[in-house]
C-alpha cells in the first residue's frame, strides 16, 4: 500500500518498506491526461503505442492525434499499429498514416489472422523496457476487459453481458478487475 502523501502511478520505481511504498525514484517521463484536473496516467515509459482497428470499427485519427501530442509532451517515442489490416483498409487511411510516418512516427500494418507485421513491431518493442500501450477504440461484441483500478471495473459491470465478472488480487500489491463489456 502506498504510504500517505507518496504519489504513485503505473511505472514508478519504487523503495518499500514492510509492504509499505516509501519512496520512489524521478520520473524519467510522464504521460499526462488533461482536463479540468491532469493527472499521470503513467511514468518512466519511453514509446507510446496506439493499437487500432483498420477498418471495424473504422480507424479514426482523433484519439491518435490526441495520444501522439500526449507523447510528445511526455517526449516519449510513438508508434501506430492498425490490427486486421487484412480486412482491407481506406485509401484515405493509408494516406493519413503516410503523414504519421513523414512525422517520424512509425507505423505497424498488422494481421494476426495472417501472422503479418509482427516482426517489426516486436524489434521496435524489444527496445524498450517500459511502453505503454492503447488500445484506441472501443471493442464490439463480447469482450473481456483487465485493468488495475479495480473499483472502475465493478462500476462497469453494471453495463456487462453476459453478467459475468471478477474481481482478482495480483500479489496483493494491487487490485484488477476483469469484466465482459458488449
């Protein structure tokens, strides 16, 4: 349990003491959330990965323009996958994606139906030690969802089908809830 007045987040390194967060050491990044109150989603990640759908739901670039200002910011590195891209994709997409990559950002055309694109992508993850990743759309049909704030998973479940939930400890360090979302 994190000591009174010590803040931390996802990432942080930190000292404990008989099971009690004392400490924790500088941030080397912090990718920040805004609003009418910032707060770090999460520390010390150096690349930033929006993962998207490329066609359904169809990729939209708002939440990735957002995710990259995000990053940059934090200045982190950032990388843009789209997932099913053997579904097909908008030449409109693919032209948006060209200005992602004249950016400096690299971008990942991927399909795991096909067993395409994996490689690059795991070269480029593989030299990171801390990344954070976003999913970027919301998903259709029966989905499970994982999360370390376990109190947001329990609101969700109100919204659950089937009505199927748990809500687990992982080393009693920290709470993660895991709900169906449809």
């Amino acid at each position: 349990l994190p000591a009174k007045g010590v803040p931390v987040v996802v990432g942080d390194v930190v000292g404990i003491e008989a099971g009690v967060v004392v400490s924790h050491a500088p941030r080397t990044s912090e990718l920040l959330r805004g609003g009418s109150r910032t707060r770090v989603l999460c520390a010390n990640a150096t690349l930033l990965v929006s993962v998207n759908a490329a066609s359904f739901p169809p990729f939209r670039t708002g939440l990735v323009d957002r995710l990259l200002v995000a990053a940059s910011v934090a200045d982190m590195h950032a990388a843009i996958v789209l997932n099913k891209c053997d579904e097909g994709m908008e030449e409109a997409d693919l032209e948006m994606l060209a200005r992602y990559e004249a950016l400096g950002h690299a971008i990942f055309l991927v399909s795991a139906l096909q067993d395409k694109g994996f490689d690059a992508l795991r070269e480029l993850l593989n030299q990171h030690t801390n990344v954070s990743l976003d999913i970027g759309q919301i998903m259709f049909g029966q989905t499970c969802t994982a999360s370390g704030d376990s109190m947001r998973q329990y609101g969700n479940t109100k919204s659950a089908h089937p009505k199927k939930w748990v809500v687990m400890d992982i080393e009693c360090d920290a709470g993660c809830g895991v709900g169906s979302l449809t």
